[in-house]
C-alpha cells in the first residue's frame, strides 16, 4: 500500500513540474505584447519589442483622410524606437487607401490634428493604441 501511495505521489508532483515547465516555455514565447509609450519630450514612440505594424490614423475633420500603415524593410532590424519628426528609411509607409508607398521624408502629420497610432506588431497580443495631437508648432502631446 505505501508503494501505491509513493508511485502515485511521484505521479502528481511529476505532471506538475512537466505542467509549470510547459507554462514557462508557453510564457517565454508569447510574453510579447503591443504595448508602447510616447516620450513626449524626446518625441519618440518607444517599444519593449520590435515595431513590426503600426497604423496611423487621423482624428479630426481636417485630417480624416491621414491613414498610413509603418513596416520595417528588414524584419531583422532592432525597431524599438519611432521619432515621429524624422520617420526613418527604416521603415516601408504606405498610404491605407490605396497601398500606395510614401517616402518617409513626404510623410507629414498635419498640425493642429488628433492622431490615433496602433501598435499591431505582435498578432498574438492585443493591439495597443495612444492618441497625440500634433500642435500648431508641430509638436506632439499624447492625450
């Protein structure tokens, strides 16, 4: 009887180590998020990972027409930094309309104007959203 009680003690604790290992494994591969933060003083969008998908999105009347979608060229690129007044090379802008490529230099956000940016870089996560608004003297304030 006490071999039973040993073996199935055994049992127990090693399917729930096998199952704490398994969680661990499943949490360091999706431990991703879409989370990101706005350094209003630096004026860069800043992530843990990488920008892979982010959409930009006009608010207001004067700018409902902005829309625009950033993926890097290289999915090998370290992303983690956007600076909103100087958009890089790094970065493939397209128009969310028609898909038609924008270079970064043409890409200007409208002042005066309430912009929705969407982080969707990770598809097992959530998408993550801030609003800004680009003021008269072209800087950027997260709302």
């Amino acid at each position: 009887m006490k071999n039973i009680f040993k073996l199935l003690l055994i049992l127990i604790v090693t399917t729930v180590v096998a199952f704490l290992i398994i969680s661990l494994i499943f949490l360091m591969f999706t431990g991703k998020s879409n989370a990101f933060s706005f350094d209003e003083k630096n004026q860069l969008l800043i992530s843990k990972n990488n920008f892979t998908n982010v959409k930009i999105i006009g608010w207001d009347e004067q700018c409902i027409n902005d829309c625009y979608y950033l993926k890097p060229k290289s999915h090998n690129q370290n992303l983690k930094i956007i600076p909103l007044n100087n958009i890089t090379d790094n970065f493939i802008i397209t128009k969310c309309d028609n898909d038609s490529i924008i270079n970064s230099n043409d890409l200007e956000l409208k002042q005066n104007c309430n912009y929705q940016i969407v982080n969707r870089s990770n598809n097992n996560a959530k998408e993550k959203f801030i609003i800004i608004y680009k003021d008269k003297n072209g800087i950027y304030h997260q709302k």
